[in-house]
C-alpha cells in the first residue's frame, strides 16, 4: 500500500479565525482514515500555500498526494489555477504522484447540509 496523504486546499481568507474551519475538517479527515498525512493548504491570503503543503508531503516521504479542492464551483481555480500549479509541482517531486481529486460541486450530500441549515433557522 502507498503512503499516501491528502491536502484540503481551500480559497483563503483575510480573517485568520477562518484557518479554524480548515484545521477541523483536516481532523475529521484524518481520524482513522489510514492517510500517512493530512495538511490543510491556502489557494491565496494564507500559509502553508499548494506549493509549501506538497513540500511538506515530500518532505514526509510520501509517494501519493490527493489534492481536493474545497470550491463549490468548477470556475478558474479549479479549471486553470490549481491544475497549473500541480504541473510545475510534479516537475519538482517527481517521485510523488500528485493526482487532483474532483471539487466539492453540487452533490447530493451538500444538498442534505444546505437544507439542515434551512431547517436550523426556521420554525
């Protein structure tokens, strides 16, 4: 079995009480989930970026990376931006496959969750 890690790339924020969030669903990620690693990383306005989260893996010796970006929509970070960096990052650690999982997008699962917010603040 590869030693694989995951990394939560998410926007980014200004407000540093939002790293909370990230630092959250990186532990319910990892909760016995037999990830070797997994890291929470910023696309803009935070540290560590893609770039230092994937040298952080390789530097943990792992020979699998899965990117999941945390965006709603499929627009320019997740079409262009994102990918773009992954390619010159595999160039730089090419003995780490560094693979992109899909966004979050509209699924199922998203819906339940919008909808138990609906329910949370009506009557």
């Amino acid at each position: 079995m590869k030693k694989r890690g995951v990394i939560l790339l998410c926007h980014g924020s200004r407000l540093p009480e939002t790293r909370r969030t990230l630092e959250r669903l990186q532990e319910m990620i990892g909760e016995g989930k037999g990830f070797a690693a997994v890291k929470g990383a910023f696309l803009q306005f935070g540290q560590p970026d893609l770039p230092a989260a994937l040298a952080q893996m390789s530097q943990l010796g792992l020979e699998q990376v899965v990117v999941v970006p945390l965006f709603l929509v499929d627009g320019v970070h997740v079409k262009k931006d994102i990918p773009e960096i992954l390619n010159r990052e595999r160039a730089r650690y090419p003995q780490m496959e560094i693979i992109m999982a899909g966004h979050i997008g509209a699924h199922r699962k998203l819906a339940e969750i919008i909808l138990e917010r609906i329910q949370e603040v009506v009557s």
